[in-house]
C-alpha cells in the first residue's frame, strides 16, 4: 500500500497524473483511507493552483424545449419536469443577472442555453453583445455553453471579449448511449475540439450518479486529459421530479470526494469545478472539496434547481483560509 501512496502522489506531482489501474484504486478506496488520499490531492491542488478558489455563476438563459434526451436533464424533451420553458433572454435581462452574480462574488458568468446547438445568427450576435457588455461594464470573465458551436461562431464570441466555452461530455464514451440517444458522443467531442481551435479556454466535465461504473468514471477523466481541457466542472445528479432518473441516489459524500480525489490525480493541473449537486450529495461534507482537489465552484442557483446562498460560499472560503481568485 505504501508503494501505491508514493507513486501516486509522485505521478501526480510531475503534472503528468496517475494511470487507469490507480484511479481505479483511488475509485475503491475505503472510507477511512479517505485522510490520506486528502493530503495527496490537498498538497497536489496547492502545488499547481495555491489557494485562490475561482467560483462561477450561470444564467439559464433559455430554458427547456430542447430537442434531446439525456435523461439526467430537467430540460429534455423526456422529461415532465414542472420547469420555466421560455427563448433566449433579451441582452439586457442576461447583463442584470451578471450584474447579480458579480454581487454574489462571482468572478466568471457563463450564459447557458439548453438545446444542442445555437444555429439562430440573431441569438448569437444578442449572446455576442452581452458578452462585451458583461467584460466592459462589469469585469467579469465570460463564459458560453450554447451546444456545439463551431469553431468560427467561437471565433466570433472571442472577438467580442468571450473566455470561455463550456460543454460537458457528461460521462463516458461507453456509457453515453444509456443516457442520451439523439447525438452521438463524438458530437460533443468534435465541438470541445472546435473550441481549442478556435483559441477559446475550454471547460468540459460531466456529471456523476447516473448509473455508470467506476470505471466509465476514470474512462471519462482519461478523454478529458487526453482532449487536454482547461477545466473540468463535476456535477453530481441531483434527481428531478418528472426525469427518466427520478428517484435516483448512488452516491455518498465520501464517493463524491473519492470522484473529485480521482480526477485532481488524473488530471493534476487543471481547474476542477464543482457544481450542481454539491449541496445534496456532499451535504455537510462540502468544504472538503477543496482538500479533495477542487480549485473552484458555482455560487448560485443551478440550471432548473436551486444552490444555497452564496454568502454561505464566500464564509466557507474564508473559514478554510482560502480566497477567491481572479481568472
Ligand atoms: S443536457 Fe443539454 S442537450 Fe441534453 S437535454 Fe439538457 S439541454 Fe438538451
């Protein structure tokens, strides 16, 4: 076991990030082995990020009616989910919200609109001019998950002042099939390789407690290193009333932290954010995130469900010694 310790702590601490039999290990490790894995991702989180944590805040900004069918989603067209369906907001509803996030503390916006891709040019030169308006008035970085864009509608968001571009794989190649059925994986793939091209930074991740295996966790976190993502936001399925997973609960905080511990080994410098779900599957364990390897999160309310004051965030923070961080 000693042998196991050293050398993931030492594949992880060269940036180059341990292999699949070692994440698989990390994946089953016991419960009370929990405190060990912690000063590994702890001291690999600081040794590559330090201590500023970067926290991220959304605007739904067109809900629902989306023509897909993953089945984790309050917004596809399998679910009954009682949500607000409604089209892209206009500049100036999408720039109040930023301007309320940046109250909350948020230091990145991202503007998110449900469906698997934006073809409408009216819709993205609106997203294109608040972008512009967000990063001129307000400061804040700017982030986009509008489906799979490609590379030239990037191009485009980054001449107006966009970061980011956000598009989850959600889970594994070999799992995917389970969970949507209307786009194929490599669909998704091709837009997160539009987005490097383009030159945008590129948050891709995927959400966890849906049925997949350990290993379809590590085979996910595997593509992410090798597809070379900047960031990789982790969401945990919080099961809505009226989805196909309704009812679902797989996970336990400690199998949450064990998820985040994975893919900070696997994937040592990159920013790992935690977003929806935290609240119900870490429950009071959610400060441990970042001793787990986190090195950011969403403040804020989620896509269709709610997050908890972003007060209580910014004083956890505190609390651990930690700060927000620019960029
Ligand atoms: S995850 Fe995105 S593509 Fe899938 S159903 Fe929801 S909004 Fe549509």
């Amino acid at each position: 076991m000693e042998r196991f310790w050293e050398r993931v702590r030492a594949q992880a601490m060269s940036g180059k990030g341990i292999g699949r039999e070692d994440a698989l290990a990390v994946l089953s490790l016991r419960d009370g082995a929990l405190w060990r894995l912690l000063d590994i991702t702890e001291s690999v989180r600081r040794r590559f990020k330090g201590d500023g944590i970067r926290l991220c805040s959304i605007v739904n900004a067109k809900s629902g009616l989306c023509s897909e069918d993953c089945s984790f989603c309050a917004q596809s067209r399998r679910s009954g989910a009682g949500i607000g369906k409604y089209p892209l907001l206009t500049g100036e509803e999408i720039f109040r919200e930023a301007s309320a996030a940046k109250e909350r503390g948020a230091r990145e916006f991202s503007i998110v609109a449900s469906g698997l891709a934006m073809r409408n040019r009216e819709e993205l030169t609106r997203v294109g001019d608040a972008v512009e308006r967000i990063r001129k008035e307000l400061g804040l970085e700017t982030c986009v998950s509008l489906g799979t864009l490609p590379a030239s509608d990037v191009e485009y968001l980054l001449s107006r002042g966009l970061r980011s571009v956000h598009h989850n794989l959600e889970t594994s190649r070999s799992f995917f099939p389970k969970v949507c059925t209307t786009h194929d994986y490599e669909e998704d793939v091709s837009a997160v390789w539009a987005a490097k091209e383009a030159g945008a930074w590129v948050c891709c991740g995927g959400i966890f407690g849906l049925g997949e295996s350990p290993e379809d966790r590590v085979e996910l976190a595997l593509t992410l290193r090798d597809l070379g993502v900047d960031s990789i936001p982790v969401n945990f399925l919080n099961p809505v009333p009226g989805t196909p997973l309704e009812g679902r609960r797989d996970l336990s905080p400690m199998e949450c932290l064990r998820i985040i511990a994975m893919l900070r080994l696997t994937n040592p410098t990159r920013e790992i954010i935690v977003c929806g779900g935290r609240e119900v599957n870490l429950r009071d364990l959610q400060s441990l995130m970042f001793a787990a390897g986190a090195t950011g999160t969403m403040v804020g309310n989620y896509l269709t469900t709610a997050g908890r004051p972003a007060e209580d965030d910014v004083r956890m923070l505190r609390d651990l010694g930690l700060a927000p961080r620019e960029g």
